[in-house]
C-alpha cells in the first residue's frame, strides 16, 4: 500500500495529501480484497468440516488464519493510509533539501553531474598504466558481473558433471 502511494508521487505526479491517499486506497482496494476471498473462500470448508475425525487440527487453524486475514485486511485499508497521511512525508522542500544533502554526503552524482551539482568533467581511463596495461583491481563492475557469472556457470557444470 505504501510503495503504491509513493509511486503515485514520483511517477504521476499525484500531490502529496488526502486525495493521495484516498485514490491509492481505491485503486488497492480491489487486489487486496480479491486476495482476501480467494483465500477466505479456501478455508471455509475447514472452518465447516473441521470436527471430523482426524482434521482436528485444521479447524482452530483455519479459524486463526481467517482472523488473521481480517485483521490484517482491515489494518491495510484503513490503518495504514491514516497513518501514511500523518507521518508519511515531510514538507517538499525538507525533502529535497534532505535528498541533496544525503546524496552529496553519499557521493551520488546528481542528473549527470557531480555530488556538488557541477557539471561533470569528461574523464580519460586512469585504469590503465603506463604500458596500456589495465592496473590491478581496475576492472568495470560489469566486468566483475561478467567474471563472476561466468565463474558461477563453470562451478555449476563441474558439479553436474557436463
């Protein structure tokens, strides 16, 4: 519920508010109840059919899960948005502020410039030395991605025997 609120934030632009929350709620309304039923609808003949010699364990587990389900049905639909209006974001410009000052202290660079907002400097290969040799421990991480994948593949014929 709350990853789908954020996303109406940062991908469509749906104002911080009430509205917010009140179109995110709607619009998880029906996967969430359609969850509930399908698996309500799976324990109701335990619930029914669950004194018969040998299913005495599945009744009273049927029964705690379908409390369960409820309880957590009704937290997710009224609950959690209520609370998600409350504390669920600063003011715009202490969030942007915050962003900023995380990335810089991070070193995350920015809209392809640097932690400082600059524009960043082309950059030549410093990974190689000066024979052209590539310097040790220098690799890409989509190299290192590619030699441990393919490391991964080798291990894995080895032990099937291929």
């Amino acid at each position: 519920m709350i990853s789908h609120f954020q996303h109406l934030e940062r991908e469509e632009g749906e104002p911080f508010g009430l509205a917010l929350v009140i179109r995110g709620a709607q619009e998880r309304l029906s996967p969430i109840m359609m969850t509930v039923l399908a698996t309500a609808l799976a324990l109701v003949p335990l619930v029914i059919y669950g004194s018969r010699p040998g299913q005495e364990i599945e009744n009273p587990m049927a029964i705690v899960i379908l409390g369960g389900l409820a309880t957590s049905t009704l937290l997710n639909l009224f609950v959690v948005p209520a609370l998600y209006l409350r504390f669920g974001r600063s003011t715009g410009r202490e969030r942007s502020e915050s962003a900023l000052m995380n990335s810089r202290r991070l070193g995350v660079e920015l809209n392809g410039n640097d932690r400082f907002g600059r524009p960043r400097a082309p950059t030549r290969d410093r990974s190689r030395t000066a024979a052209g040799h590539r310097a040790a421990g220098s690799q890409s991480v989509e190299q290192q991605a590619r030699r441990r994948g393919r490391r991964l593949v080798q291990r894995t014929r080895q032990r099937s025997g291929h």
